[in-house]
C-alpha cells in the first residue's frame, strides 16, 4: 500500500560525491585520481570524507585517522579548507534555488528540493529526469568539475535513498507506485533509524531487509524498539513519508555540521568530532573579527529527530577551548545511545571583535584542540606544534617567487609544499624552514 501524499515524483535528493575530498583532488593536480582522506590528521583525529579511490581501501567517514593510515598508508592525508567548502557549497545551492525557491539544505554538500515550486510543464517521469540531468550539469559547470548524485521521488525517504543507489555521479527516478519495489531488497540499515543497536535487534527476529520489517506487526516492532521508534520503523517500511521541504532561513551566526554516511554511537567519537567542529567555528569567529555569546549543538538521530541544546555566556567569546566545552556539555544531555547521522556546533549573538588580545601567547594557542596541549613527546605532538604556526596539512599558501601551491606536509620547524592550482598541471615540491619570510598563508577570504 502506497502511503506517501504525493501523486507524482516531485521530491529531488541531491548529494555531492566524496565532497571534501573532490575538492581537494579539483584544487591539486596531482591528487586527481589518488587517495585523498580529508578530516583530523593526528594521532587523535577522526575522518570526514574519504576519496572512493581511499574508500576501496576500506577507508570511510567517522572512522579514526589512525586506523585510516593503517589501511591506505600511501594517501594524502589533509586536514580540510572550510571556507572552500562553503563557497563552493554556496554556489550548489544557489543552482538549486534556480531551479526551485523551496530548498532544504541538509549538510553543505546535500539538500532535497521541492519541485512541486518548480516552474515546469508537468511533473511526469520524463520531465523530472531531464531536470535532474539538466541540473547535475550545471552543478559540475559551478564547481569546476565536481558531480553529485541524485534522486527524484515521491517523499523525501524515497529519493535519498535513491541517491545514495546510484554513487558515484548517478540519477535514479523512482515512478510512482515502484516505491515498494525499490524498498524491499534492501538492507534494513538503509532505513533512517536502523542503527547498529536496532539492527541487531532485529537481526535476532530474523529482520534483514526491508522486506522483513514490512512484514512485522506494528506491536511487535513497539514492543522491540519502543513506542515512537517502532511507529517510525513501521511507516518508513511502507514508505509512508509525508515530510515536506522545509527552506530555513539564513540566521546570524557562524557554525559548522556534518552527515555522516553511518550512524554513530560510540560517544568518545561523537566528542571527538564535536570538539573538531568546535574549533572550526572559533577559528570561523576569529578570521571575521567576531566573537558570540550563545553556544548551539544540533544533532540529528537515526529517525531524523532534530534536536538543539543552546547556552548562553555573560560575553561574547571566540575561543576554541570555551567553545569546546559548552559543546561537549550541551551534547552530554541528547540520548545518542541509537545512532547520530548528523552533528553541528554553532555561535550566534554575535559581536564585533573589537580589541585583540595583548596579554596572550604570541603563538595564540592552540586552534586545534579545545584541550591543553600535553607535553612534547610524540610525533603527534610536534605536528600540533607545527600547526601551531599555521601549516596545516592541505593548506593554501603563497611563495613570493615560487607562487601559489598547498601544504603537503610540516614538523620540527619544516614545511613542505608542492606548487600547483586547480588551473596548472602536478606542481615541484619544495621544503622551507616553517618560518622562512617569503612563504606564508594565502590570504582567506573573510566570511560575510
């Protein structure tokens, strides 16, 4: 039985492949076509995004650095460029409002569109495709190359389902009435609010594909799972999915969040990347001059339940270590325990930064860790002394005679770079002294 209201195909799921890694790979010539791991580069980090050249290595998000290396020794291991991120993320999104002012941006690289608001002559199978073809093209002509996978169906559920089907650069049209079909052989983990708590549930009632849990009475998947979960579980099976796409508003602050490709329980993870993404907006804060009072974690469980926790502080602040440690506090009181497929740390109340610090460090702390840095004894720790000074792996930076190029790699007062752009083929590579004069950042252009 066919539960979703809409008649006809009019959802579009969009999600841009590997997409911290292929911009990476758009921006460096000679990682194009090689293992590319973007996400923390020390001993302690966690990965964002693995290139599919890294992944057929068994290397994915949310698994550890450490154990990352130890699958593909030979990738380039970068530790992200946001800001790049984020425009080419805007420029995404403004093509999606092209083509339909109801967009709903997911993550900075995934959104669903509503093409019921869309200006086209019918909403039928053949029409739905060539727009989502259409689109897909000019998402690779804004990005300078990059491709996305999408979409179309009857419900949100439906067409983020089909997109993930047809990774990498893919378009699969779900016809109405094949929902059903589409669903059924599927694992039971592909349903939003299967995690691994409730997978292996199931698993011990002989629960494996969709089909399976279409096939269990709505009492008995409360009494596994619980009230609101089995009632969730019971609907998503039948792809009863009424969501509709909600367009949020642009709010005054500055943040940072991620979907992950699975659910994660385990909580140190989950710390461990709230506290990286914390970093990143205290970083955010200070390039543009600012510092905000009130601290936001979101987290989006396995069902799709979204919830925010805020705080406020007495002044505005732009340090990582605050930061942190609101965010980590604020998360301690969401029940993660069945899976999270989406977290984000953000600052509003935003003020300007209007005196710089005269009495602190000349190094300025440390921006990538909300912790005290222990005691010099590992490689790890010289790599976060190195950062201390501004190189970061993967970083843009500027030679006064050599040019532009980017931060293959640095520690114990060196810093190597190999000098290429998006528009130059592979690039020589050279080491300097970490604080020869002639070499610095490339200026970063200020968020708005």
């Amino acid at each position: 039985m066919m539960w979703s209201v809409r008649t006809g195909p009019t959802i579009l799921h969009v999600d841009l492949d590997a997409f911290y890694a292929a911009v990476e790979q758009r921006d460096k010539p000679s990682l194009r076509g090689k293992p590319v791991v973007v996400g923390g580069v020390g001993g302690r980090g966690v990965v964002a995004t693995a290139s599919y050249e890294a992944r057929v290595f068994g290397v994915r998000s949310a698994m550890s650095t450490r154990e990352a290396r130890a699958r593909c020794p030979h990738a380039a291991y970068l530790s992200g460029r946001h800001h790049v991120y984020r425009e080419v993320s805007e420029a995404v999104m403004a093509e999606l409002r092209r083509l339909s002012p109801l967009v709903e941006p997911l993550s900075l690289d995934e959104a669903f569109v509503d093409l019921l608001a869309a200006d086209l002559p019918d909403h039928e199978v053949a029409t739905v495709t060539e727009v989502a073809e259409e689109l897909k093209r000019r998402i690779r002509e804004a990005t300078g190359g990059l491709t996305g996978s999408a979409g179309v169906a009857t419900s949100k559920l439906v067409a983020k389902i089909a997109s993930d089907l047809r990774k990498p650069d893919g378009l699969l049209v779900v016809e109405p009435g094949q929902e059903q079909a589409l669903l059924d052989p599927l694992p039971v983990t592909r349903i939003p609010g299967v995690g691994p708590a409730t997978a292996e549930r199931l698993r011990r009632v002989g629960v494996t594909t969709v089909a399976d849990l279409r096939h269990v009475s709505a009492e008995e998947l409360v009494r596994l799972v619980g009230q609101a979960h089995g009632a969730s579980l019971f609907r998503l099976a039948r792809a009863d999915d009424d969501r509709a796409v909600v367009a949020e508003r642009e709010v005054k602050s500055i943040s940072v969040e991620d979907t992950y490709d699975t659910d994660l329980v385990d909580r140190r993870l989950l710390e461990g990347l709230l506290s990286r993404q914390a970093d990143k907006v205290a970083e955010r804060l200070r390039a543009s001059r600012s510092s905000g009072r009130t601290v936001t974690v979101k987290v989006r469980l396995h069902d799709f339940t979204t919830h925010t926790r805020s705080t406020t502080l007495s002044s505005p602040t732009d340090e990582s270590q605050v930061v942190t440690r609101l965010a980590r506090a604020l998360l301690a009181e969401v029940d993660t325990s069945e899976g999270v497929r989406l977290l984000g740390v953000g600052v509003s109340g935003l003020a300007d930064w209007i005196q710089e610090d005269l009495f602190g460090d000349a190094d300025g702390g440390d921006p990538t860790t909300g912790e005290d840095l222990e005691p010099l004894a590992t490689d790890a720790d010289l790599d976060r002394i190195s950062q201390r000074r501004g190189w970061y792996p993967g970083m843009d930076v500027v030679h006064a005679e050599l040019g532009q190029g980017w931060v293959w790699g640095s520690g114990i007062g060196r810093v190597t770079v190999r000098f290429e752009t998006a528009a130059t083929g592979p690039g020589p590579v050279r080491t300097f002294s970490a604080t020869d004069p002639a070499l610095a950042p490339l200026e970063r252009p200020r968020p708005e």
